[in-house]
C-alpha cells in the first residue's frame, strides 16, 4: 500500500522560506512522475512543480526562480523548497506520484495541465502573513 505523507508547512512571513517534505512508503521515487500540487482557500487545486521520469523540471509561471523540487532516492522523499514566499503561496500543498511518466495537456495560455498522479498524500497547509 502506498502512503505519501507531506510534513514541513507552517506559518511565515512574506519573503521568508519553508522547506516541504513528502516520505513516501510503498512507493519508490525514482523514474516515475512526482510533483507538488496545492490548494489556497476557493480554489481549485492547481500543479506547482513536477519532476518527470526522465528527470526534468517543471514549474508553475508564478513559481519559477522561488521553489525548486528534489527527490532524495536514499530516504525516499520529495522535497520542495520554497524562497522568497508571498501571501499568494497559501495554501494546503499535496504531493503527488503516480509509477509512471507525466501526462499532461497544454493550455491555449501555453500552461500545461497535469492529471493522472495516482498517490496522493494528505496535505501540509503553509500560511504566508504579509
């Protein structure tokens, strides 16, 4: 049975830093698709940063130069990094995995979509004060 358990959220003022961590159990990081997902109050959830299976990176528009995704295979978790916070990064944040390579559609706006992750951890909420 996989587990995903995200640990690492709190409460920060704007421009500090938090460190988000996702131990998996069941499941294996490694040439499979893993990302970081959230979800701010009356929002739907939306993907934040994706490693795929071949290793590449992907972030959010809103992201990119902020947070900064990594997987540790020996300890078997997903990190997220996340600098120079804003108030607009509350939210809960999801990791997710599925044991197989990213789908995803792209969007007229040229953002893409991703959908199929499997596994799914139950959230560490992360509050930015301004």
């Amino acid at each position: 049975q996989v587990r995903l358990v995200e640990s690492g959220g709190g409460s920060v003022q704007a421009g500090g830093s938090l460190r988000l961590s996702c131990a998996a159990s069941g499941y294996t990081y490694g040439n499979n698709c893993n990302g970081w997902f959230r979800q701010a109050a009356g929002k739907e959830r939306e993907w934040v940063a994706i490693i795929d299976s071949d290793g590449s990176t992907t972030y959010k528009d809103s992201v990119k130069g902020r947070f900064t995704i990594s997987a540790d295979s020996g300890a078997n978790t997903l990190y997220l990094q996340m600098n120079n916070l804003a108030p607009d990064d509350t939210a809960s944040y999801y990791c997710a995995a599925v044991d197989a390579p990213c789908s995803f559609r792209s969007n007229i706006d040229g953002g893409r979509y991703y959908y199929g992750m499997r596994y799914w951890g139950k959230g560490t909420l992360v509050t930015i004060s301004s």
